[in-house]
C-alpha cells in the first residue's frame, strides 16, 4: 500500500525525527533539507553503532 502526506514542520530534523519514530520504510520527495538532515542522521547512527 502506498500513501502521501504532504506536511510542514518547524525544522527538517523536527520532521526527520518524526519520520524515522514511524517504523516504517518511506521515500522522500523533498524539500532537500530533509534528505539531507537524514542523511547526517543515518551516518551518526552507523558511526554509534560502530559501522
């Protein structure tokens, strides 16, 4: 099943934060501050997780 949320946030690592709670696989479309702010995520995740 596919679905669409278009939403707005105070900041990209508010909604990113939200996003990665959901448990769930989910691709996104933009803005490019997001992408980008889960991106730095994952990567101080991999780095804590000894990756």
């Amino acid at each position: 099943m596919n679905s669409r949320a278009l939403t707005h946030a105070d900041t990209p690592e508010w909604l990113a934060t939200r996003l990665l709670r959901l448990g769930c696989e989910f691709e996104v479309h933009g803005p490019p501050q997001l992408a980008e702010r889960l991106l730095d995520m994952a990567a101080r995740a991999g780095r804590a997780a000894g990756a």
